[in-house]
C-alpha cells in the first residue's frame, strides 16, 4: 500500500512503513508537538523512547537557534 502511495506522490525512493514512522514522528516534533500527545501513536512504552526523533529533528532548531542567537541581550 505504501508502495502505491509513494509513487502516486511522485516519490523516487523507497518508503518502507519504517521509515515513514521516523519521518512522521520527527516531523511531529519539528511542528513543536509535546511528546505526550506522540508518545500514544508511536506504541513506546515511555516518553523517553522518542528522544531519538528529538535529536533528529535538531538539525532545523540548530538553525533556527543560529539565526536568533547573535540578538540575545547579555
């Protein structure tokens, strides 16, 4: 099913259920979503498991901390 999905979005590479939960659950979290509202659908027994998505999706809140850091008042 998600074999048929990715090529009707036009997708060049494989989307494997895996990874598809990786992206989505990153993505969660780079919209600013609290880890107890993902904690449910992502089937982790903790909070702490989904540290994982949190250091993945740094790359764009590194960004965004590089780009506001130089006006903090000290």
């Amino acid at each position: 099913m998600l074999a048929r999905y990715a090529t009707k979005a036009g997708l060049q590479h494989n989307m494997p259920p895996h990874r598809l939960r990786h992206f989505l659950f990153t993505w969660l979290k780079s919209q600013g979503i609290d880890d107890a509202l993902i904690q449910p659908y992502s089937g982790h027994a903790s909070r702490t498991s989904l540290e994982i998505y949190s250091k993945i999706a740094l790359g764009p809140a590194q960004e965004t901390y590089d780009g506001v850091i130089d006006q903090f008042p000290v």
